[in-house]
C-alpha cells in the first residue's frame, strides 16, 4: 500500500506546474556556481543545496547538469531579448541594427558575461563540453535571430551577413574588459559606436 502511495505521490507531483519562482532561484544559484567552478566542478547536489530546493525539485525543473548550464546561458541572453530578437525589431533597417547592435554589446560587457566568457576560455580547452554548450546556447542563438531578420528582409546570404555584423560589433572593449585592463563603456558609448557600425554596414548589404 505504501508503494502505490509513494507512486500515485510522484505522478501528482509531475503533474503539478512548475514554480517559476523556484525555476529562477535555481538558475541564480547554478549561474554562482558555474561562475565559481566551471560546469565541470559543479554538481547538481551542490545546485540543489546553494538553491535550497531537493534533488527532485531540481531535476523537475533541469533534466541534468547540461541542461540546467544551457539554461542559465539562454537566461542571460534573454535578459537582453536577444533570444527573439524580432520583439526588438521596428522595420527599420538602420534602427533596427542600431538596436540590435546595442543590445549585444551591452550583453557582451555585461559584468556576469565577461565573468562567464573567462571560465569558458579557461576550462574549455580541457573539458570541451563548457565552450560547446556556451556557445550553441549563447552566440549561435544570437546568430540565428539576426539571420532570421536578414532572411525576412530578403538579404542574400543571410547568415554571411549575420556573422559579419557580429564580428563587426567585437570591439576591443570586450578584450580589454576579459584582460581587466578597463571598465565597459557606458550606454552613451556603446550607442554611439553601434550607429557608425550600422550605416557603414548597411553599405555592405547587396
């Protein structure tokens, strides 16, 4: 009788919605540790426990620990709604990359991304699966969006032109920001730069 009951217990509990509220409390605690130990030093009994939630709350909310790593990557990426970039999109091309452009160097300096990027680089070269799941839940979702963008406008070779704005927009606050050399630009900076990339840009467009 007890076994039925512990059963009939798990398959309510698979049923009920899923607390948002604990989803982020998770994703806050995992984005700490993965900041403090890489994905590979990081456990889920360890996010279970820096979260305060069990191992059965945590696994209903993130099927694993790659799962759960992808997530927090694609929360700070929607943080900036880079994710569907489309909600940023007025029709206008040159405004449109004006505020597109500013939104990825604003994630790009972002204290959190810098802090990130670093351990990606550190550990990625010896446990391969950091820099992949960093990058498929990261810089390739970004890419595919303003790709996406580019199609609807009926740009040839789309994606080329995507990853060409993208590498355009790399500037060398990023690199002097991982180094430590100097503190991000401000809004004001970032806004002015991304116009002068964008109508230059826009001359490249076919």
């Amino acid at each position: 009788m007890n076994q039925i009951n512990r059963q009939t217990e798990q398959k309510a509990s698979r049923g009920r919605p899923k607390d948002p509220e604990k989803a982020e409390k998770i994703l806050h605690a995992a984005a700490h540790l993965f900041l403090a130990h890489g994905l590979k030093g990081t456990s889920m009994d360890a996010v279970a426990k820096e979260a305060d939630v069990s191992k059965q709350t945590l696994y209903s909310h993130f099927a694993g620990k790659d799962a759960l790593y992808g997530a927090v990557i694609k929360s700070k990426v929607s943080s900036y709604k880079l994710s569907e970039t489309t909600v940023l999109f007025s029709g206008n091309l040159e405004e449109d990359l004006n505020t597109i452009g500013q939104q990825v160097l604003l994630l790009e300096m972002d204290p959190d991304a810098i802090a990130m990027l670093r351990v990606v680089l550190e550990e990625g070269h010896s446990y391969k699966k950091t820099s992949q799941l960093f990058y498929e839940n990261g810089p390739k979702k970004v890419t595919h969006e303003l790709t996406r963008y580019f199609e609807s406008r009926e740009i040839e070779d789309a994606r080329f032109y995507a990853v060409a704005f993208l590498n355009i927009l790399m500037s060398e606050w990023q690199m002097k920001a991982l180094m430590g050399l100097q503190p991000p630009p401000d809004e004001k900076e970032i806004a002015s730069y991304v116009k002068k990339v964008s109508k230059r840009f826009i001359k490249m467009l076919p």
